[in-house]
C-alpha cells in the first residue's frame, strides 16, 4: 500500500469486507494471529495514518452505500467507505451541501472523521467534527458501539486517528444552499498585514476561502497572497436542469483526476529533475503569478461564477497536483497557529522556510474555528500548508528547518495535522497533542489489547501495548 504523496511504500495483509460480519471476522483473525490492524478508506491521507507495515489493512473502500437520507432533516447516514463526492452525487442537485469536505472529493467519510479533515469553510462550518451527528463503533472484541455527539468517547473517536475501532458507518448533517453555483473573488494582496485584514472581511462576507501564499517574497513583501474567496449565488433553476449540469461537472472532475494521475505517472521524474532549480524557478514563477493577479484584479476581471464543485474540488487535480510536487521523498507539513498571533506567525514561519535549503513548492493559507476534540488540529486561527520536495543531498538540512517550523509552531500555541503529516516524532506529538494522555485512556477501554495501531502511531510514539510513552 502507498500514501497519497507516495514517498511512503509498505506491504500489509489486507481485508476487503462489505459487510459488518466480515469487518468482525478480519478482527478475530488477527486476534487469533496476534496482529495488529488499521482500517483504511480510500487511502487519500498524506502521509501514514492509514498504513500499518508488516501487519493487517482493513480497506473499507466495498462498505460504501448510501443507508438512508432524510431530506426534511438534511441528514444522510452512510456507510464508512463512502467517498465524499459521492455524497454530493446524492444531495447537490436538492441544494444541499456537506460542509468541511476537503480538496480531495474522493477521501471517505471514516478517514474524514478519524482524521477530523476541513475544507474550504473551516473557519465557517469547523472541520469535520461538527458535521457528524453519530456512528457507529465496531470495538476490538466485535462488539459495536453507537456514539452520538453527547456520547462520552465522541471527542475521542472524531479525530482519534482510528485507535479506538473501526468506523463502519456515520449520520453526517448536511446544510442548505441557494444553488451549486458561487461567486470566486481574486484578491491579491501585497504582504501580510493586507492579507489578514482582507481576510477579516472575507470571513465576514463569504463561505469559502483558500490563499496562495508566496512564499519567496521577502521583506516588506513578505507574505504576499491571493485569497481566493466564494460566495454562494442565487440562481433559478429546474432541479432536473442541475442534475444535468452536475452530471457533466462531475465529469469533469473524473476527467482532470486522470489526467492528474496521468501526470503523476509520466511526468514525475522531469519535474524532480527541474525542481533542483527550485528556488530560482519558483521564486520566478510566484513572481509572474502574482502580477498577472494584480493585472487582472486592476482592470476588473478577477471574479467570475462557477460551480462549487470545481472551486472546492478540482484544485486537487489540477496541474501539477501535489503528489508530483512533492516528488519521491517530498512530504507536506500543515501548521495552524491562534488568530492572535497570525501576522509573527506567518512572518516566522515563512522565513524559517527560505532559510531552508528546499523551501516548499506551494504554500497555502487557511482560516479555522476550534472543536473539543482530544488531539484536534483546528483552533480559532490559520494554518499554512506546505508542500516540500527535498532534494537527497539537502534532506538532513531540509528536515532541520522542518523541525523548526514545528518547534515555532509550538511555541505559539499551534498544532500539526496528522492527515498530512509524515515528519512528527514522539517529543514533537507529546508537546503538540498533550491531550493524547486521555486519548489512551479511553483506549485501554475499548482496546485493552492494542489491536488498532498504524505506522503513523507507532512514529509519533503511541504505543500500541499501551505502556505509557516517554514524555
């Protein structure tokens, strides 16, 4: 099996159940063969929380139907497996949406809500956590639990990074919209006291937003951006007229993930070779990027109107996506950081990642709001995301300034978060997720035995004996 960057390779034993009774069985067949298991969705995570080296897989990607949809309601309840663009299959065309679905449309609903994911309107809707209503739990010994929001291991289950069990099927509140389609704004902004005081009012006045951020402009230009926000539109139309219209964008989207795959497969090896002029070829590129942003937001042409599907959809396919960004041993590190302390943070950060020998290829900005739960990435803030391709003679160095994001991080308060992330050891987790303590109580609870584990637990120190980690 493989993460979605694909610098991570393990081999496991996998299992492909449809149904809970074969979901039970491949737990007690590592029961009876003393291993470990770690379900698995539809393997879009960055890095390794849903691969478990040399033990069991469970691929939940077959327990994948649609249970039931309440339209008066706006609740639908699914199975574990499901891919959230499937969900929007079912529901958009009737004007609703399922908030919080990151970039990557085809992550499933289970691997959402272990990682506790967010989208486009994280600072507007939260992250996963606040979509889901209830679900149901299959524990270690086979025994199922259901766990709504006032249930005491909620917290713990949404976002636990799948220690507890299995996932097998989740109620998800869906919102109303007035139509599939938005407005997009691009909005360039000259540094980063522009940028934080346009995205006060952007959080204000839209429903998404997502900002490139240069991450090469120095001086007075530091943390030069475009925010590109949207906002829902009312437009009149037959539901059949958006079945149709739909249909061929998702289409579309199937087609620029091919492509994207496509590239990924052929053209991989050219951009690692010209990456190893990365600096001067992006620092160029950004350049470019930005003052045609400027140009266009000058002569009044940097809105237009689009589905929602392809503002909150397609960037993940589109060229280049980032598992060819990142290259063979590249990873991505998202960092979010409290509102307070946006401006030194973003400053540091950035000038942490030009001292680097490798800064990131891209570097994204995003605004969040906090949940309760025990090792959640969100808070009332920001967080950049980076995306690195190291080369191997500067991999030691590289890693070094990574370590110091992290640590800058920290110190402000912030977190890291683990669907994205491959570089985390235990002394950086235990500092970041100091609630990870309660997170293993309950564990001893429900999987006294430590049958769920991962690569991504055993690296960041979670033991899956559950003797207690070194702090």
């Amino acid at each position: 099996m493989t993460s979605l960057v694909g610098s991570l390779r393990t081999r496991s034993l996998v299992a492909r159940p449809t149904t809970l009774e074969q979901c039970r069985e491949a737990l007690a067949f590592c029961r009876q063969h003393n291993m470990t298991i770690c379900a698995r969705g539809a393997g879009r995570g960055y890095g390794d929380l849903a691969l478990n080296d040399g033990q069991a897989l469970l691929d939940m990607s077959g327990m994948n139907r649609i249970l039931s949809f309440d339209r008066d309601t706006a609740r639908i309840k699914v199975e574990a497996g499901i891919r959230l663009i499937d969900i929007y299959r079912e529901v958009h065309h009737l004007l609703m949406t399922l908030p919080a679905s990151p970039t990557e449309s085809h992550s499933s609903v289970a691997g959402a809500i272990c990682a506790n994911v967010n989208g486009k309107d994280a600072w507007h809707h939260g992250s996963f956590a606040h979509q889901v209503v209830s679900l149901t739990l299959l524990l270690a010994s086979g025994e199922t639990l259901e766990i709504d929001r006032s249930h005491e291991f909620f917290n713990a289950v949404v976002g636990g990074i799948g220690l507890l069990g299995v996932i097998v099927d989740a109620t998800l509140q869906l919102r109303p919209i007035p139509s599939p389609y938005v407005e997009i704004n691009r909005i360039p902004t000259p540094e980063v006291d522009a940028l934080l005081e346009k995205m006060s009012q952007i959080e204000k006045s839209h429903d998404a937003a997502v900002v490139w951020v240069d991450a090469y402009a120095r001086g007075r230009k530091i943390g030069r951006s475009v925010i590109h926000a949207a906002k829902y539109i009312n437009r009149k139309q037959s539901e059949s007229r958006r079945r149709e219209i739909l249909q061929a964008g998702y289409e579309r989207l199937d087609e620029h993930r091919r492509f994207g795959l496509a590239l990924h497969e052929k053209f991989g090896p050219i951009l690692s070779l010209m990456l190893h002029a990365q600096r001067p070829m992006m620092d160029s590129f950004n350049r470019l990027y930005f003052a045609m942003c400027q140009l266009v937001y000058a002569i009044g042409r940097s809105s237009n109107t689009e589905l929602f599907l392809r503002f909150g959809f397609e960037a993940s396919f589109t060229v280049p996506p980032a598992h060819l960004v990142c290259g063979p041993r590249g990873y991505t590190v998202q960092l979010t950081f409290p509102r307070s302390e946006a401006r030194d943070a973003i400053i540091e950060l950035i000038k942490i990642c030009q001292s680097s020998p490798s800064p990131p290829v891209t570097t994204i900005l995003r605004a969040h709001k906090p949940d309760d739960c025990l090792i959640s990435f969100s808070e009332d803030g920001y967080s950049l995301n980076f995306e690195f391709h190291p080369k191997k003679r500067y991999e030691a160095a590289s890693r070094e300034a990574v370590d110091r994001l992290i640590d800058a991080t920290i110190k402000r308060g912030g977190k890291i978060h683990l669907a994205k992330d491959q570089v985390l050891r235990p002394e950086q987790f235990y500092r970041v997720y100091p609630r990870y303590q309660e997170l293993l109580k309950i564990k001893r609870r429900l999987d006294p035995e430590g049958l769920f584990t991962s690569d991504l637990a055993r690296r960041v120190g979670i033991d899956p004996s559950l003797d207690n980690p070194s702090t």
